[in-house]
C-alpha cells in the first residue's frame, strides 16, 4: 500500500505538539539548572486536569485546569527540592509515581471503576488561510489544532526571551553558576522555582493537549512515558529552542514511523514499532556528548547557605 | 555626606557552635584603600559578606554613607554604591564579559550596548577587556578587570576585594595595586582582604586587623611596621620564622625522577606542555612557577604520576608523594573519617579486609607526628579547620618517606602558623634525602626554599636562576 507523505508529516507534527510543549518547559527548567523528572507526572496530571474540567466547563477549562494540575504537580517538587533541599532526582521520581497512582485512583473513583470510555469534546484542526496550501509542509504545519500554533508562538518567545532579556540571562547564569548569580544579586531559589512553575504549567498543557486535541477521553497512565521523552528532547535539541524544535519533530516522526511500519505488513511482533520511540530516546541519551552543551550547573543543588 | 565610606559597628555572627564575628567593627574613610588583615578563621571574609549583604549580622550595625542601612540581599548593597571582587570569581565561565557584566539587570537585554558600555568603561579606566570573549577563554588577571568593571557598572563607589592577589602574578599584582590606587586618588574607596602583610603596608592608607573575630588594630599604614602587624595577627609576641631553611650549595644528590621530552596533550587535544625535561635529585628543593594555562599543572600530575604524557619517558620513583591544590577535590573525602582517609592512599595495593586498628592506630600516630589536631581519628575530615586538613594531608604523603614528594601551592590559604609547619615538613623532608617539587602561585614563598627554580610559560619548562626578577619575566614569557 502506498503512503500518503503529507498525511505522514500531518501526524507527525501532531504527535510531536505535545512532546515540544513538555520539553520546551523542561528546557527552561534545565537551563535553570534542574532535571525535573517530575515532568511525566506533571504531564498525567494535566491530562486529568483537563478530563474534569472539559467535563464540567469545556475546552477553555480544560485546558486552564490542565495547566492549573501540571503546575501543583510541579510545585510539590519545587518545594521538597529547594526549600527542603531533597535530591530532585528522587523528588522527580515520586511526583511522578505518586501523580500515576494519584490520577488513576481518582479517575475511577470520580468515574466508576469502568472507566468506561468517557468523552469530551476535542479542538478540531483550523487551517491557517494561505499557508495551508503549501505543498507538502501546509497541512503538516498549518493544519492543525490552535494548541499547535500557540506552540510555535511559545518557540519563537522562548528564542526571543533566553538571549534578549534581563530575566533569561538571569535564568542561563543560575544554571551555569548559580553563585554568580547571587553575587549580582539574583535569587537562584526564586530562578529555579519560577522556572519549575512554567515548567510544570507546559506539562500540564502537554497533558491537557493529549486529551483535548488527540484522544478525546482519560486513560490511566496515558502519558505513557511523554515526559521522558520530552527530557531526551531536549537532550537532542542540546538546550536551544531551535534544536528542540527539530529534536521533537524527529521524535513525533519516530512515533508515526511505527504505524507506517505496521501497515506494510512486515512478519515481525508490532510491539518491536511500538517500541520505537523509546529506542530512539535510549540512543539519543547514549550516543550524545551531553556535557559539552549542558548548562555547567545542571543537576547540581544549591549550596544550602548558611 | 559623611567622611566614612563604610563602618560596620560591633558586629556578632554565630554559626552552629563557632563564633565567626565577637563584635568586630571596620571604619573605612572615604577616598582611602583600606586593609583588612587577619590569619584563616579571623572573620575577615565573614565580615565582608556581611558589608555586602550577603548575610545578616546577628548583632551589630552597617553604615553606608553615613546611614545606617540594613541588607537584605547583595542587590541592596549594590544599590547603595558597594561593589565586591570575590576572592573565588564569580563570574559565568560559559557566558562573555558582557553578558556577566549584565547580569542582574532588568527588562530588555541589548547585548550590543551593554558591550559598548563595557568598551567606554574599559577606555576610562584602563582595565583592558574585550567584552564579546567568553570568560572561560580568559586568563584570571582578565577575569579580574572583569569582577571589577561588574561593579563599576553597578556604579560602585565603594569596592571589596577579596584576597585579589591570591592568584595573580606579581606583575598583575602590581597592575591592580595601580589601578586601585588611581581609584581611590580619584575619590573612591577600597577595601583589601589580604593576608600578605608586606602587600598590606604597601599599598594601603589605612589598616584593620582581625583576630578571632575581633578588630584587634587599626593604624595608618605608614605609621605601623611588620612587627606590630604580625603581633597583633597572632596575638604572640614571637613573630613565626619565615626562613625555614637554607637553600644547598651545589652537591646533588643520586638522581630520583626523570622526565624526557615529555609532552602532554588534553582530552581536547590542546597541547599543554611541550617536550619538557626535569631532573630531580634526592635533597634537593625545586620549586616551580607558573601562572594558570602554563601547563604547570600537567606537569607536576606527571611527575605525581597522576597523569600520563602523550609522547615522552618518565621514570619515577616507586614513592611518590603528592599534595594537590584543592585538597577537598583531590585529597581528602570530607564525608570520611580521617582513618578512612588515611588508607586511601596505597588503597590499590591491598586486598581483602581492612585492617582498621592497625589503620587507626598509624592515623593517630601519624595526626601527633604532624601536628593535625583532631579530638581523633574517628572524626570526619570536613569538621578540620584548613590548616589542620592540610598538615593531615602533608603527614600522609610524608608517612612512608617518599622519595619524591610534589607539592601543589601547599599552603595557600593557610594561616601563618600552619605555614610554618608545613614549610617545615617540605624541608625536612628535603633534609632527610627526598627530590622535593613545589608548586607556588606566590614567588616570595618559593625564593627562600628553592635551590633551583622552573618557570613553565605556554608549555614550555625553563629553568631560571632562583631570583625575584628572572622569574617573574619568564613567568610572562620575557626572557
């Protein structure tokens, strides 16, 4: 059977809308200086989020209590990690376990124990006049849900904002030397947890997204490992927001890849495509020379000052 | 406005059980450079932190300008006209000199007029930087003028420095101390952290002595000498000895460790020292200079055999012993007990169980042999004061005699009297037939205990006549 490309693009950038939106927060979390690894768990929270209020109010108000659950996800972290100064690792690690357990508990105890296919109302693609026409990249990039477009401005803000901008030098320096820092007067606490917060609500978003504008319904454990992959994204896309645009693009490829797989029939388990994906991040995390490009201080905690 | 730039009045500062701060109060005049004298531990650094906002006194007041003010952060003290070189730069190593200087701004950031601020700055007041080279391309007397113009550029009027000299070469020493000079002739105001008493008196209108976080002097300059400076650091009436030994005549002894145009490339593949050739003999002291980025580093790892050369032979002894810079990275564990840092070294050689009591019953011999004074070997490294670290560090290198000992700035940052001791057992070790290797960012230490001197500049290893002058022009490549 043939594949249609364009269709094969569409679905890429769809796939990978949610994907960038998670690493972009995550991108700003580690130029701070943190590996938030809570990022999984803010992003099934704020799927969650947006099952109950799309539910109960719409889309706008799913999407305004997926950010709202992506961001106490993210801030339960941000408090054991920089005020109770615990290793963020670990702390990452628990938010998302606990937000795992916490969401699927609450969904079949709100829902019944079914979780029978509950539906909510989806964004539906708005072609952009003009460029949708492009052959090819029209109806991949300009074809899509508003998510996807409030995407690509929050691309081209964080592009503006990192090197144009008081505050982002302020966020670049707390990652590289959080010291420095503090010697010009700047708070690397206050840095690192503005950063967590945007961190968390773009998760949330994430989440949000993948209900609103994908699936339509909640499933447990639905992010399905997103939230790791957006931290190899940006890994890949060595902490610029131009390479995390290109690094999610081949990730949301990569996941359409399996079902171009799938569909020529070839005699092999289709659990090796679903696997795809995460091959892809396993390589990505193995195979780059992270340090060169990190920030100097990612993953360091900050002095507990006397 | 007020004749004194900054005064802090009876200030305290406890931290856990240690009393860092009993009341201690620094008058600086307007227009004057002023010393802050004290040996480790005597609170100079603390009470600096304190004028500068970084922390909060428990006691006592800071005026500014004649007002009393109270700190919250750094930022208030930078508003109010402070500006402090910190002794470990604090400066973004990833990031340019203009975006560092920007640092802590607000709003928009034009990169490209920040740079052109820095360039008049740099053209008014001589300190040379380029401000698109990124920091971590710099040498630190550039990294310095940097540290600097950052607080010029917050409008300072009145500057700390933190032991500024503590790692730049006599040269670059005596830049800065022009420099500062020309800035307080032209109305600001300085205050030096030091502990180089001869640098103090030189340079300085006004001095400040500390001790055990008191002030215990201050005096003009000019009309002090070292003796009552020294007095009133340690509080004796002895002054230590500086001369600890008596550099050898000519007779060398059996050759110890030889290395043979030995070249060392790094994991960039930067050639860092170049065809080097060092011989040691036994008793004899060399001592070694060389600023950052010389290569001077490389060289001693090789002969500490710590690091192998890209080309070249080396032939060491079977002991070595080695006394690294950064003690805490390089030397001891701080989590670990002062045994368990004992049986690090030769940890490779032995099998099987650890013989504690043996262990620790060495360690506690060892700790009296040098004078490292701990309740006992069972507590961690990290509660050691530096001097004491040190001395720890220095015994254990020494325990089994080596035949070569190398020895990397052994004591920067110590005070006066664990100086002594550890100069001392260098010498010593000299005397009793060991190659000795010293390392030292400042010449004056080396000039009394070297019988011969290297001069690494741009890897390359010279050797020059044991002389103020003739090192400090191959320290910069002159010949």
């Amino acid at each position: 059977m043939s594949i249609d490309a364009a269709e094969f693009m569409q679905a890429s950038v769809r796939t990978a809308t949610p994907l960038a939106l998670a690493a972009y927060g995550e991108l700003v979390v580690e130029r701070a200086g943190v590996i938030n690894l809570g990022l999984e768990g803010a992003m099934i929270a704020g799927a969650f989020g947006a099952l109950v209020g799309a539910s109960a109010g719409g889309i706008g108000a799913g999407f305004a209590m997926a950010v709202v659950a992506g961001c106490a996800a993210t801030l339960l972290m941000a408090w054991v990690v920089l005020w109770l100064r615990a290793d963020a690792v670990i702390a990452g690690t628990a938010v998302t376990l606990l937000a795992l357990g916490l969401t699927g508990t609450l969904y079949r105890a709100l829902y019944g124990a079914q979780g029978a296919a509950l539906s909510v109302p989806t964004l539906a693609p708005v072609a952009v006049p003009g460029l949708h026409q492009l052959p090819w990249i029209g109806p991949a990039f300009f074809e899509q849900p508003l998510a996807t477009y409030a995407l690509y401005a929050m691309a081209c803000g964080l592009w503006w904002w990192l090197p144009r901008t008081h505050a982002g030098l302020a966020l670049r320096a707390t990652g590289e030397r959080p010291d420095a820092a503090l010697a010009a007067g700047i708070s690397p606490v206050t840095v690192r947890a503005w950063a967590l917060l945007f961190g968390g609500a773009m998760g949330g978003l994430a989440g949000g997204v993948l209900v609103l504008a994908q699936v339509g319904t909640f499933a447990e454990g639905m992010s399905a490992g997103r939230g790791f992959i957006a931290i190899a994204i940006v890994v890949l896309g060595r902490w610029s927001p131009v390479g995390v645009a290109l690094a999610a693009l081949l990730f949301g490829s990569a996941s359409q890849l399996q079902y171009v797989f799938q569909s020529l029939g070839w005699p092999v388990p289709y659990q090796l495509f679903l696997a795809l994906p995460y091959v892809l991040t396993l390589l990505v995390l193995a195979g780059t020379q992270r340090r060169a490009a990190a920030p100097a201080s990612l993953g360091a905690p900050l002095d507990t000052a006397p | 406005m007020s004749d004194h730039a900054l005064v802090l009045r009876a200030v305290s500062k406890q931290f856990g059980a240690v009393r860092a701060l009993a009341g201690a109060s620094l008058t600086v005049r307007r227009g004057t450079l002023h010393a802050v004298l004290g040996e480790n531990g005597a609170g100079k650094t603390t009470l600096m932190r304190i004028a500068f906002g970084m922390m909060a006194p428990d006691e006592g007041e800071v005026e500014i300008d004649g007002r009393p003010v109270t700190l919250s952060s750094s930022a208030a003290a930078i508003a109010l006209g402070l500006g402090m070189v910190h002794q470990h730069f604090t400066l973004v190593p990833a990031m340019s000199a203009a975006e560092n200087i920007a640092l802590g701004g607000r709003g928009r950031l034009d990169l490209g007029a920040v740079a052109e601020q820095v360039r008049v700055l740099s053209a008014r007041t001589g300190l040379a930087v380029d401000p698109d080279t990124r920091v971590d391309a710099l040498g630190v007397g550039a990294q310095q003028r940097i540290e600097i113009l950052k607080a010029l550029h917050g409008n300072a009027r009145t500057l700390i420095l933190d032991e500024p000299t503590a790692v730049l070469t006599p040269t670059e020493s005596e830049e800065l101390f022009g420099w500062l000079r020309r800035f307080v002739a032209e109305g600001g105001t300085a205050v030096l952290v030091t502990h180089k008493l001869q640098e103090a008196l030189s340079v300085a209108d006004d001095v400040t002595v500390l001790r055990r976080g008191e002030r215990v002097l201050t005096a003009r300059a000019a009309e002090i000498d070292i003796v009552t400076l020294v007095r009133a650091l340690t509080g004796e009436d002895r002054a230590p000895e500086t001369r600890v030994r008596t550099p050898r005549s000519q007779t060398v002894g059996a050759v110890v460790a030889q290395l043979t145009d030995v070249s060392v490339r790094d994991a960039r593949g930067v050639l860092r020292v170049h065809q080097a050739n060092v011989t040691c003999h036994a008793g004899e002291i060399i001592g070694v200079a060389g600023v950052e980025g010389s290569g001077v580093h490389e060289l001693l790892r090789v002969l500490a055999g710590r690091l192998t050369p890209t080309a070249g032979t080396v032939s060491l002894p079977d002991t070595v012993g080695f006394v690294p810079e950064d003690r805490l990275r390089d030397a001891v564990i701080e989590d670990f007990s002062l045994s368990e840092n004992f049986a690090l070294r030769g940890a490779a050689a032995r099998r099987g169980r650890m013989p504690w009591p043996e262990l620790r019953a060495h360690t506690a011999r060892a700790m009296a042999a040098h004078d490292v004074r701990a309740p006992s070997p069972d507590v961690r490294a990290g509660t050691l004061s530096g001097g004491n670290q040190q001395k720890f560090v220095v015994g254990r290198e020494m325990e089994n005699r080596p035949a070569l000992v190398i020895a990397e700035n052994p004591v920067r940052g110590l005070d006066l009297r664990a100086t002594e001791h550890v100069l001392r057992e260098l010498a010593a070790s000299a005397a009793s037939g060991s190659a000795v290797v010293i390392f030292s960012t400042d010449v004056d230490e080396l000039l009394p205990l070297a019988d011969r001197m290297l001069v690494t500049f741009a890897g390359q290893v010279r050797e020059v006549p044991v002389v103020r002058d003739a090192i400090a022009r191959a320290l910069v490549g002159a010949a």
